[in-house]
C-alpha cells in the first residue's frame, strides 16, 4: 500500500492503565500508529504485552486512560455505533442452536436487514470463506477451521470496511492453520479490506502482512514497524525464500530488543 493511502485507525500517544487488586497495570505505553486503508497490519509480541488491549480499544471494548485513538477519523465509540468494523475473536463462538447460516445471520437480524438481504449476504460472505453448502449444517458438526471461517463470515456479513481479528488460528493444529492463512490472504485481496490481526506467529505475521508491528512486554510500547517487501501474491513455499526469512529475523530482533527495555 503507498503511504499516500488513507489512514483509517490513527493511534497518538495512547495509554491504557488497568486498577487491579494488586495495584495499577499499565498495558499501553506511549503508543502512535497509523494504519492505512487497505492494510493487512499484524501485531506480534509476548503474552501480556498490550496486542489485543490495542485491538479493544480500537473496537471500543476497553477505554485509554491517555492518548487519543480515531477510526475513520471517529471515536471508537462513534465506529462503533457506526458498524465500522467486524471482530473475530480467538474462539469462534458461534451458538450451537443455530445453524451456520444462522450464526451468520445473526448480526443482520439485529441491524434490522430485510429477509432478502440477509439471505443474499450471508450466501455472499459464506462463499467467500469457502462455506457454500454448510448453511444448514450446526457448528458442532464442523471442524475446527470451518467454525472459524464461519466467524469470519459472521464478521463479514454487514460488509464493513476493517477486520479486527484476535488470534483467530492460535488454536488450530499447523496444516489446517496454513490453509486458513492462505484463504485469508484470498480474502482480503477480493475485499480489499483493512485488517488489524493479533498473532503469537512469526511465520504466520509475516506472511500475511503488508506492515508487522513489534510489540514489547508490559507495558506494551512498538518497538517496530515493518514494511513488507514481500508480493501481495504468496504462495506457502514463499517462506523459504531469503526476503521471508529476513523479515522474519528482523521481527525476531525486535522482539528481543523489546526485551531490553527497563520495567
């Protein structure tokens, strides 16, 4: 993407301190980020460090105690309200009385969409995860990468403009994982997109993304923005090319140098 392109999430000095029992944590620090339209933005780092706060706060689930966060040059709340965003979460969590057609279904029902438009839309959206012929099939019946791409679907459904995702693939097993990594680059180069995903993977945040950003342990500061130098187009044997590994190995740096920092 050129950096020309439209910003859609804008981040400027954000904080974000939790009061727990145990005393105030501070989970964000001094964060400024700009994510352009477009993008495919993966946020890496360790356990705790502030990956899927940053997400929530974009999707106005947790509130900055400082700092300023825009998307579409609104408040998270105002995106919000104005169904700016979908958000996949690290479990599918698709009710088991309903059909995956209905699962789908579910946020256009509450939007007030006509019949029709909901059944056209959700045979839009499973077709595009590869669900065509599943609408009447229940969750448990599905594998594990199937309920998945139906929570993608789900999240597609209202057709808004960014994609947050919560580390959606963390629980599948590699094959199935590499399949929907794949599937999701498809995804996004039909849609054109704007996605914000949360990963524990170097291979999988380097693979996907157009820009990878490096995250330190609590509180979480960037410790680096990469530019993809890799094709929009990536087949899975990409990764053993020298710009793979070398994208890969500077994530690895930054990880390690998020380290380094004081507590």
């Amino acid at each position: 993407m050129s950096a020309e392109a439209t910003p859609v999430i804008e981040a400027r000095g954000l904080n974000l301190v939790f009061d727990t029992a145990d005393g105030q944590v501070q989970a964000l620090k001094d964060v400024d980020l700009t994510i352009r339209k477009g993008d495919f933005v993966s946020f890496i780092g360790p356990s705790g460090c502030g990956k899927t706060t940053f997400l929530r706060v974009v999707a106005d689930l947790e509130q900055p105690t400082g700092g300023t966060v825009t998307v579409n040059g609104m408040t998270p709340e105002a995106a919000r309200k104005a169904r700016a965003y979908g958000y996949v979460f690290q479990a599918a969590g698709l009710y088991p009385w309903r059909t995956i057609a209905g699962n789908v279904r579910l946020p256009l029902e509450i939007m007030g969409y006509s019949r029709a438009e909901q059944a056209e839309r959700v045979a839009r959206v499973l077709e595009l995860v590869e669900l065509t012929g599943f609408e009447k099939k229940y969750p448990w019946q599905l594998s594990g990468g199937m309920q998945q791409r139906a929570s993608i679907a789900r999240a597609l459904a209202f057709d808004a403009d960014i994609l947050l995702m919560d580390e959606p693939f963390g629980a599948l097993d590699e094959i199935v994982r590499d399949r929907l990594n794949e599937e999701l680059l498809r995804l996004w180069r039909r849609t054109g997109k704007t996605i914000g995903f949360v990963t524990h993977s170097i291979p999988e945040a380097v693979y996907l993304s157009t820009r990878i950003v490096v995250m330190s342990p609590r509180p979480g500061r960037i410790t680096d923005v990469i530019e993809s130098p890799l094709p929009v187009e990536r087949p899975l044997d990409i990764r053993d090319t020298p710009e793979f590994i070398a994208v890969a190995h500077r994530v690895r740096e930054g990880l390690r140098e998020g380290h380094s920092y004081d507590e």
